[in-house]
C-alpha cells in the first residue's frame, strides 16, 4: 500500500488525512504538538477566556476510528525529495505521497529581536505566554508606587489590526474594563490603555473599507485607540517606537506578520517572498508531483489574479484537495486544479461584536457576532469541547468573568530598583519601596 | 488599623483571610502565584483528567468582595520578625500580626538529585510537569522500535503510597486502560505498568491497616503493581533503584516526602525534624506572639499526644483559629488554644473507588468515592469551577475520556542514537531507525 505522509495537523493537515480514512494507502500525521490548535480562539486562550484544552484537541484522538492512520510525535527539520523522506531531528520517514501541511509562524519583518518583547499568537505556548505577560502586567501595576512605571504596565500595545489583532484588542478591552474591574486596591483596570497600530490605512486591511470602518468604530467604543497608517520602527523593553513618537508600554502583542514555515525552504522548490511555497495549480510542487503544499504554507494565484488567502476555510479546502489528488493519482486519473471556494470571513472585536463579509451579505455588530461564534463552534473539534467552549462562552457573558485567570510560568521580579538602600519597613500596606505610598486609584465605579 | 499580613493563599491563608472580613483591620494576602491551587485535585490536572484552570482560582477574584483586603503577587524571601516586616526578592512589607501560611513542597530525604527524575506534585506547574512527562512517555512509546526502550516508557513508578501516590497510581491506570487505549498503533496502552513504591508496611500508611488493605486490592483490580516495605536507593533518568533491585522506567513520580517551606527557617523560631515551625497551642511562634504558623508549616501535638496531621482541614481549620486569635487579641482577649476537629479522611483510588474513614464509619469502594466526589466537589472554590468540574468529571465517567490531554512545554527528541550512521530510508510507517520493523502491538481489544 502506499504510504502518504502529512507533515501539520492544523486544518490543513487535519482534513487531508481525514479524507484519506477510506483510501486504499497508509497514512501518516505527523505534528511536533500532541494536539491540533484550533487557531481562530487561540486569543480567547491569550486573554483567559478559555482554558488550553478547551481549544486543543489530541490530534491521535481525532483520527482514532481511521484504522489506516499513525500519528507520531515529531518535529520534522526537512525534505529529502529525492530519496523521498521527511528527516526529523530524532529519526526520519519515507514517504510515496508527502502532503505538507506546516503552516506559517510570526514574521518580524527583518527585526527578529522584536520577538523577545512582543509574542505572536500561532500555538497554544504562544497563548499562554502572553496571557502570562497580561495578568503579570495588571499584578505589577498593583505592586508599583511609581506613577510612570504604573501607566507602562497598564498600557497594552497591539501591533497589527489584522484579525488577530484586532481580537485580542478587543478581548484585552473587555478583560480590563469588566473581569477585572473591582478585584485591584491601588489601580483601576478599566483605565488601561490598549493601543492598536496598524501600518495600512484602515483597520481590517484585508476586508472591504466599509467593514474596516465599522470595526473601528466598534473598537472605539471598546476604548481602543487605533492608529492606521502607522509604522513601528523599535520595540524593546519599556515600549514602542514609531518613528520619533513613543508609546511606554511593557506588554507589546505582535498580530503583524506570517512567515512560512522553514520547511518550506527544504524543498528546494521555489517560494515567494513570505517564504512559502509556490504550488502548481493541482498544489503539488513543481517539478515533485509526489509532494502537495497547502495552507498558509502554499502561495497560489487564482483564474482572477488574486491569491488563495491563508484562512482557515483554505486551509481545509486545500486538504480535501489535496487528499483527492492523491486518490485520483492512485486510480490513474490525473489531478485536477484546485479553486478556493470563499464562503466569506469574519473577525470578532469584542463582547457581541464583530463584522462579517458573506460576499453580498455583510454584517456587523451582534448579528455578526452571533454568526461568527456558531460558525466558530461548528468547526470546533470534538463534542466535549464545543460544549465545554458553547457553556464557558455563555458564563463569561452572563457574568463577565473569564474561565482561565491562572498565570503559569516563571513569575519575575515585579518591581525594579528593590535593592535600593532606602528600602524601609513601612506599615501602609502597599507594597514598600522608598516612594512615598501611592494614592488608591481614584475612580470605582 | 491594624495590618494583618498573611503569606500564601492556600486553604489555610485564604480561610484565615475570609474570617477576617469583617474584622477592624487591614488585611494583606501574599502569594508567589496569583491563584489558589485546589490541591486535593492536582492530580487529575497530572493525568490530564482537569485543565488547570478547573482547579485553580485567581486569589483575588475569590478576595474580591472583602472590601478590607488587599491582594499581592510576591514571593516571600524572609520574614523579620524584629523590624515586623516581610521580606521580597523585589520589596518588603510591614505587618503589626502575620499568619505564615507558606505549606510545604517536597522532600528527597536527602538525595536532592532525584527532583529531575522524579518530579512531585505541590502546584499547578508540578502537574503540568508531571501531565507532560507521562503523554510524552506514551508518545516515546509509539516510535520507539527497541523493545527493551519501549518497555522503560511503558513503565510508570510512584514512589509514596500516600493518598497522593495513590490517587496518581489510580488515575494513571485509568488512562492507560481506557482512556487512550485505541488510539495507538504500534502500541497497546493497557499494557503499560504502573508500580507504587511504599517503604512502610501498608498502603496509605496513615491510614488503619483494614482500609490500607482495602485500597491494596482496589489498586490491585487496576492492574496496579503494589510494593510494600519497600525502600527506594537510587533514582534516575532510566529508572530506580531499590538495593539491589531495578525497576527500569522512564517515568517516576514522587509522592513520598514533604518539606516545610524554607521560609520558617527564618523566622528564628524552633523547628522539627522536617522543618515545621514547633507552634504554641494558640498557633503563634513562642516569642513572637504576633505571628501565627498555620497548616502544613506548622507542628503541634494535639493532648493525646498526635500530631495536628498536614490535611486541608486541618489547614482550613487553623487559618479560621488563627484569625479569631488575631481578633481576641484586639479586643483585649486572650488568644485560645487550636483545637483540630476530625471528621475524617478519605482517598480515592480511580474510578469509583475509594477509601474513606469517618472515625466509626469506614467506607470503601463507589460510596466511599461518592463521599469523597461531594465533598471535593463542595470544598472546590468558585461556582463556575465547581459546575465544570462536575460536569467534565461526570463526561469522563461516562465516555472515559479526559478533558485536558495536551503536551505544552519543551518536548525533547524522543528517539535516542538518532544520529547513528546506519539510518536509512524506509517506507514502513515506523518511524524509522537502524532497526528492525517492530511489530504491532500484539493485542487490541
């Protein structure tokens, strides 16, 4: 029989091996997590609306019942096509059919030292990173006296108001103004600043102006400031810069860019600039028709011109795809083109709000709120999940409050200058440093 | 007013915080994590039964109400009881009475290299440790075509048959059983061994001889390999030691000893043999009558003669005595002396099975773990965590699933001799060594 091999188990890869449950091949996944990521809740993780496992799902559960299907756990380093083998750092495997499927990580755009102060949200570690970094932040400004350091650890800067961006934003507006409203003594969470750059014109740049406006408007009324048309030039420590402006913020989030995955270079195939490869229209590799690339790590034009976009719906599409590429090959039919069928897309923003492109049907606000969580939850893996996801969800907007609060994870010292030597006992309750104490936040409401 | 200054929010810091709400004075709860850590349940976190966020609650959320307190995220270095202050990596802190709540982690009795081989479970990021190395175990497992290999993966030692050794033996039986029993290839996880070490005579050796004997057999009806009188001399990365004897295994757990938290060592005051604070029967430190030692930081024999046991009860039970001792010597009363009231105590074994002895009552078997269900159910801290936990626990019971089985953290290369020059290309599924095709596991259920 023959073996095909998936490298990825996000949708892509996921999909592939489930259309191949009935083929007469071998198959198998391999994935350097135990688990698939559903990617499109992730911020939800990084703002502690959902627990990990609520989002992530053992990949060797999915894929129990298909008999033909071996999962291993594996980093995969490279692609041998000519001996036709997939080399890991602890082995390797030959393959008759390879589907790649690895996706795309954070791209800094050339300033890889960015990346130590501003994680991107791609994997569950990723996720709950910056959840660390965000409670760690409110903790900090409670502790600290110094009115300077105080608003620097209140302030949040988002770069990029891709979707992504643009949810965690969102869900970092919510998390201050209500989860954690009353629970602070010496601050205020809802004064919090959050700080969406975007480098493009308008929010959203890959949706239609309308919508982009819309989901700034919906943004402002979450106290989100925007900035469009903004270029970050330095990130480090203390904040960012953009240009000779300066924003002190010690939790910077990176929602900017994608790059593909190393892999991709392993090939020896041709790549576009992003890094990913550029597939024929069947999605195999020129030149290698053994080997099919898909998803985010696929760069592919379609009949008008513009490229497959590296969404989720592609992804999925891209694997199916793919699998029956390779189903036909083994029946000696040839392969046919692959045309990404665009249902639409939609971004949340917030507690009920959201917009929505359906081509014709555009939405926003509520109604494409509720449009984005059923679909969201249709896609969901796993009964146990979509329920425990549906029900968190309905808790948190009845109650505000958000499921998944803990901070793991090494902690660091919180305030700076502690070995001062006018360090002294003082009997006022907050945390002593040689300032003076500080005044309670002024408002609660 | 006076500031009462409390470290840790265990069961013991946080009741001793919850009994002072109401009391004329200012209250300052310290925690080197911001959550409270439900320890009774840790180990369904090690076995991937609960998220981490089931059994964990931001202290502050649970302090939120209780308008007198304030909540800091700090871990404490030293006390002074001289100047009356609390001493951080990064700052300090005053106190006019201070409850020293800090609880134990483990102890090695001496061989403090074994903590990287056999890691004990105290807190959340100890279960997420020990969750990983036990799914990666079973992920080495698949790949590895050695059979003698293999077989170490395959094999689980818990060092301790107190109720923790037991609860993880329990549980990790029932995953490898039922749970991911299917979901393998190459091989079959009910043939995993799990062995449970115990250097005293009995099972739960705190116990009454009968129930020990009762867990024995319950252990023993879960394919669980019990030894007793049994005392381990070496452990490391390949297995452990016991004389002369060798157990070879990949994965060791310790639920042996406990350590007082070195914090008591500062304070100056007498401790016992393993490092407990020697208290006076008002629980506060002889010399130092404004600072009280409560829960498992604390030694205190009761009148006949036993000591206060390292229980939650008795955790819970001093911080409420501790805090109406801090209140009588407010209004000018004399402190009285802790009484520890027993209602009894109960271990759970796995599914359905328990052990639980109410003084005349002794139970054993489903209505000892239904005893021991509600009452973990009902001592769990916060609505949502108690609905969610019951809910996940009652789809475990029914589907055999568990809820949270994802590896996050570091995975190392599985496969050893990696880089060995006879590796080659193979098409057999494996992944690929210099050895032979394994065979399948031979039975499948």
């Amino acid at each position: 029989m023959e073996h095909v091999v998936i490298i990825g188990a996000g949708f892509g890869g996921l999909y592939a091996a489930r259309a191949l449950r009935r083929e007469p091949v071998r198959v198998t996944v391999i994935d350097r997590h135990n688990h698939h990521t559903f990617q499109p809740l992730l911020y939800q993780v990084a703002t502690a609306g959902l627990s990990a496992s609520d989002i992530a799902t053992p990949i060797r559960h999915v894929l129990r019942k298909q008999k033909n299907t071996s999962v291993i756990l594996a980093e995969v380093k490279a692609i041998d096509p000519v001996q036709k083998r997939v080399i890991f750092e602890d082995g390797e495997l030959g393959y008759d059919k390879l589907i790649v499927a690895a996706g795309a990580s954070h791209s800094y755009f050339g300033n890889d030292a960015w990346a130590a102060f501003a994680p991107g949200l791609k994997t569950v570690e990723d996720a709950l990173e910056i959840r660390r970094r965000v409670l760690v932040a409110f903790e900090a400004a409670e502790r600290e006296p110094d009115p300077a350091r105080r608003s620097a650890w209140m302030t949040f800067v988002v770069v990029g108001a891709g979707p992504t961006g643009v949810e965690l934003a969102g869900a970092l507006s919510e998390l201050s103004r209500h989860t954690l409203r009353r629970e602070f003594r010496h601050i205020d969470p809802s004064k919090a600043r959050i700080v969406l750059l975007e480098g493009a014109g308008q929010v959203l740049p890959s949706y239609v102006p309308e919508l982009g406006e819309k989901a700034k408007q919906q943004l402002a009324a979450l106290n989100v400031e925007v900035r469009t048309n903004c270029r970050v030039t330095g990130i480090d420590e203390e904040g960012v810069s953009i240009g000779d402006k300066r924003i002190e913020a010690r939790t910077v989030l990176w929602g900017a860019g994608v790059a593909a995955s190393a892999i991709a270079r392993t090939l020896g195939a041709p790549l576009d600039r992003a890094g990913r490869v550029l597939v024929a229209p069947d999605l195999t590799v020129p030149g290698h028709e053994d080997i099919y690339v898909i998803g985010d790590l696929a760069s592919l034009k379609q009949e008008d011109g513009t490229p497959v976009p590296g969404v989720a719906p592609a992804a999925i599409q891209g694997g199916r795809h793919a699998a029956r590429n390779v189903s036909r090959t083994l029946r000696g039919l040839p392969r046919l083109p692959f045309r990404y069928n665009d249902r639409g897309s939609m971004a949340t923003i917030g507690r009920a709000a959201a917009v929505a492109d359906f081509g014709k049907l555009k939405l926003s606000g509520f109604l494409a709120w509720l449009a984005w969580l059923f679909v969201h939850i249709l896609f969901l893996i796993g009964f146990r999940n979509r329920f425990l996801v549906l029900f968190s969800w309905a808790l948190s907007y009845v109650t505000y409050q958000r499921a998944s609060r803990l901070i793991t994870g090494e902690i660091p010292p919180l305030l700076e200058d502690h070995h001062a030597p006018e360090l002294e006992a003082r009997k006022d309750g907050g945390a002593v440093r040689r300032h003076q104490p500080m005044e309670p936040a002024r408002t609660r409401a």
